[in-house]
C-alpha cells in the first residue's frame, strides 16, 4: 500500500494517507521507510524525509539504494538553487501584487544534511550511485567546502567506484580556482600515481594555477606530462604558459609555443600576440616577427575557408596579397578547394595567380 501510495499515485493527499499509515507501524522495514523518503522526496518535503531517516538510523534499518540516491541529489540540488529567483505577494496595498525577488541567501544549508545522509549509509556498508556521489563532492566544492569533498573523494577512491576520475577532476579544479597550490598539487600527483588520465580541463587548471603565481618550471612539467600522456592542449593552455614566460622576458620559448600553438589550428588572442610580437622586436628577432605574421595570416585564412566563409576568405587572400604576405601551400590548396566546391573556381584561380606574380620575385631575390 505505501508503495502505491509514495510512487504510483504520488499526491500531497496520498502522501499525508501514508503517513498516516506508516506512523501506526510499530516496527517498519527497510521497504516502507524507502517508500517513504522516495514519495516525500518527489514532493519535495525533505525534512519529513530526513525525519524518517534518522528514525532508520536510530531503529537499525538501512534504506535502500534508490532512496538515498534520491534524498542526497535532492538535498544538493535545494542547496544548489542560490541565486534563484522567488514570486512574493505584497497585500499591504489597495492591489495586491506580485513581485520577483532574487534568493541571495540560497539554501546552502541543506548540504549539511546531505554530507550526514552519505556518511551514515557509507558507515553501514552501502553507497549512493557514482552520479550522485560526483553531486555532492561538485556542491561541496561550489560552496567551497573543499576538505569534505576531499574526505569524500578518498571514500570514492577507497571503494574504488567508477566515479574516482571525475571526482578527482571536480575537486583539483575547486582547489585551483581557490588558488590553494600544494593542496591541488599533491592531489595532481596522486591522480597520476594511480594510473587515472586526467582531462584536458584538469591540465588547464593546474597549468594556470602555476602559471598565475609564477611557477614555470612546474607548469612546464605539467605540460610535458600532458603531452607525454597524449591529451591535446587548446588555446587556453598555450596561452597561459606565453603570458608566464612573457613576463620574464623569455621570448624564445613564448615564440616556440605561439607558433605550436598556430601549428595546431588555434587562434591566438590579440593581447598574446602582440606580447611574443613585442618580444621579438625588442631583441631584435625582425626575421621571426616577418615569419610569426604570415604563421599567423595563412592560419587565418585557413580557418577562413574550413568554416565555409567565401567572401571573408577572398578579402583575406586578397589582403594578404596587399601586404606581400605569400600564402603557404596547405593554404593555397584549401582555398582552392572550397572555392572549387562552391563553382568559384575561376575567381580563387585569379588571385592566386596574382600571388604567384608577387611571390616569383621574392624568391628571386632570396636566390
């Protein structure tokens, strides 16, 4: 009966009828109490959730799995709903009204709840699934509760639960964002040790962390290591790691990176360029900048004509021309090819062939 009452006809008034009938049983077992916590939890009537919970705890019954899956995720989510927005009726006018008012308080209270639920089960042997438990760990760490997170992760790692790689990267990126260095250092290090491959996501956070308070050398490490275990970097990582050797002036290792970084298709942000451009001009390195700038223009007719923008492309080549930058080959090719697949075939022949006039002189008088 409880079981119909809680989730086939879940209701406010079914929900009073069976708590009218579960308080008259002297003796409930680990079914009714779950049917219980799972139907007040789908009306959202937590604490008259936690109130059966405590009762199984004091009585020695344990709930079961889907039961506490759902009283912690919906404890996380009540406490992730900061910043939301409430409907409330103002009556002391003529009219009565109602007005939005933003919740900046939140109900960041009800993690607490939710800690003590998944430590009780964890103490009797069961643990919610990996979903929620990456749930819980993530709101622990919005609210910046890292060192429950942490306790959480090592639970996570001790049980060995599939969970333990994506728990490692909600956390280390939680550290990161707090700057907390040594703390996301050494929980870094033992990801690896454990043979876990972090993600793309994970590198960049340690890799800006260092970066921001001037470790290079680290940071740098940090690279290597994310190379040696094939993950790709993104602009963000090559970007971090220029700025840091930007700012001590070591232009060779900001040029070598800014021009791996065009290799591989990313776009440089125009505050990157010009650092490394400004560099090079500063010791003196005229060659590379000439060489940095047709990198840097060939990339960007390239990505040009792979996201299928003709007119854009054309004005780009054609800019290009203008300033005596000569297109690479693999820039040549695409730019043909899109022009060819659209019928244009004719108009890309012509510029380039302007191009191989400009460019037959240069290599004269290189020769």
């Amino acid at each position: 009966m409880l079981y119909v009452l809680c989730k086939r006809e879940s209701s406010l008034e079914m929900i009073e009828l069976a708590l009218s009938i579960f308080h008259k049983i002297d003796a409930p077992d680990t079914y009714s109490c779950s049917n219980m916590i799972v139907g007040l939890c789908k009306l959202g009537r937590l604490e008259s959730a936690l109130e059966i919970f405590d009762r199984m705890n004091r009585i020695g019954v344990l709930p079961t799995r889907s039961a506490v899956n759902l009283l912690i995720g919906e404890l996380c989510l009540m406490s992730g709903k900061e910043g939301s927005v409430e409907k409330v009726r103002v009556r002391n006018t003529r009219r009565p009204y109602t007005i939005l008012v933003p919740n900046m308080g939140g109900n960041s209270g009800a993690i607490q709840p939710a800690v003590q639920v998944f430590w009780a089960v964890c103490s009797s042997g069961l643990l919610p699934s990996a979903f929620v438990v990456v749930k819980l760990m993530s709101e622990l760490c919005r609210l910046g509760n890292t060192v429950e997170a942490v306790r959480v992760l090592r639970i996570v790692e001790e049980r060995k639960l599939t969970s333990v790689q994506e728990g490692y990267s909600v956390v280390i990126n939680a550290l990161c964002e707090c700057c907390r260095v040594e703390e996301a250092s050494d929980l870094f290090g033992r990801m690896l040790s454990c043979g876990l491959k972090p993600k793309l996501v994970v590198y960049n956070s340690v890799i800006s962390m260092l970066c921001k308070f001037g470790k290079l050398k680290d940071a740098t490490r940090v690279f290597e290591i994310m190379n040696k275990n094939r993950c790709l970097p993104d602009g963000l990582t090559y970007t971090a790691l220029i700025h840091s050797h930007g700012e001590v002036r070591n232009w060779k290792v900001s040029y070598d990176l800014l021009m791996e970084m065009l290799g591989l298709g990313w776009i440089p942000h125009f505050h990157t360029f010009n650092l490394v451009e400004s560099l090079l001009r500063e010791h003196d390195q005229l060659d590379l900048c000439v060489k940095l700038e047709r990198k840097l223009e060939n990339q960007k007719l390239q990505k040009l004509c792979k996201g299928g923008e003709l007119d854009a492309a054309y004005e780009k080549a054609q800019s290009m021309l203008e300033k005596g930058i000569p297109l690479s080959a693999y820039a040549r090719d695409i730019f043909q090819q899109v022009f060819q697949k659209c019928g244009k075939i004719k108009i890309a022949r012509q510029l380039l062939e302007k191009t191989e006039r400009v460019q037959e002189p240069e290599e004269i008088n290189k020769t």
